[in-house]
C-alpha cells in the first residue's frame, strides 16, 4: 500500500521531508508515531493528504535541541514550540523545499494517549511508487478511537474522517479489538460514534 500525497508536492518531496523528520527524531530519542491520515491509510483506504500527523512525547530538555537539529531543513521555531508543548496544543513544522507540514502533537497527561504511544506498532509503507519508509505508527483501534474524537470535535460533519473510520472497519474488521475500542470509548466520551462506525462500517 501507498499513501498519495497532495498534487503541488511530489512524492520524492514528501518522502524526504518525512525522512529526515524521523531520523532527527530518533536521534534525539523523542518517542514518536504518526496519526491522522497517514495512520489511517497504513491501516485502512489510501487517500491523498496534505500533511503528517505526529503523536510526541517531547519534554522541555528536547525543545532547544529538535529546534536546532530540524533548522536547516524546516521551520521549526523553539519558542513558538515551547508555548505549543506548554499549552499541549499541536504545532507545525515546514519544510523548506518542499513546503510539506507535519503537525505535531504533544503527549497529553490522559492515561488513553499515554497508553496510545506505548501501543504504537511500525510500519512499512510508500509515497508513491518509491522507496518504503519505516517509521512508529498507532495503531488501528487507536486511530479509530483518536478520528472519533475528531470527528466529534468538529460537529460529526467531516466526511473524509468518517471515510477514513469506515475505511479501518471495512479493512481490519473483527482483527480489531472490541474490548480495548470500547473501554477507551467510554472513557473519550465517543461510545456512541464507535457503535455506529462498527454498524455502518460491517
């Protein structure tokens, strides 16, 4: 499988920028995993995306140095990234050649994310026709649980992260974990929506 990326950036674009996002988070041994769309499409239906997301557990001590580290290829302002992991509000990081976005997302302290970084998996998966990446990634009962929240958060009227969860169930359908989608469900206040992704999804 391969993700398609936005038309005005190309595939080789894309893969770079993300490459060289992971490695300088590898070596600086910040915890990571890609959501969002990227999650949904390793685990479900490709689509086209104009962004990464990016779970991370980065720390005050990590600020300075992933700054420094990532300003040669992207933007990626240490103050306007203090204020972000401060606030625990996600974050942009642009890179230079090739415009592409990454939004990051700080850990919260809610035991449901804390326990979503730890469950993350790794993948194998394309941009294009190239080279695979490797790189963490949620897993799918997370990604379900997480485009739920979303979904919510943005008055249940985005199709595309709706096709996105129909996509997961269609595609991992009784591999998903029913016992861990529900109790985290309650616990995200979105019991309701996972009852009817599962029912339309089937």
């Amino acid at each position: 499988m391969y993700l398609n990326v936005d038309a005005r950036t190309s595939m080789n674009d894309a893969r770079q920028a993300f490459g060289t996002l992971l490695a300088a988070l590898d070596r600086l041994a910040i915890r990571h995993a890609a959501g969002g769309s990227l999650a949904s499409s390793v685990h479900g239906i490709p689509r086209a995306t104009v962004d990464i997301d990016l779970l991370v557990d980065l720390r005050e001590q990590d600020i300075a140095p992933l700054a420094a580290e990532l300003g040669k290829d992207f933007y990626a302002d240490a103050n306007v990234i203090r204020e972000a992991v401060g606030a625990c509000r996600p974050f942009n990081l642009i890179h230079y050649e090739s415009s592409y976005k990454f939004d990051l997302f700080p850990l919260p302290e809610d035991p449901y994310y804390q326990g979503e970084l730890d469950r993350r998996t790794v993948a194998e998966f394309s941009f294009g026709e190239g080279p695979s990446l490797r790189f963490p990634v949620v897993t799918a009962e997370d990604t379900v649980l997480t485009k739920l929240v979303w979904y919510q958060m943005g008055g249940e009227v985005s199709e595309r992260q709706w096709n996105d969860l129909l996509g997961i169930v269609r595609v991992r359908g009784q591999a998903l974990d029913q016992d861990y989608l529900r109790r985290w469900a309650e616990h995200l206040g979105v019991a309701q929506l996972l009852q009817r992704v599962w029912e339309t999804g089937r």
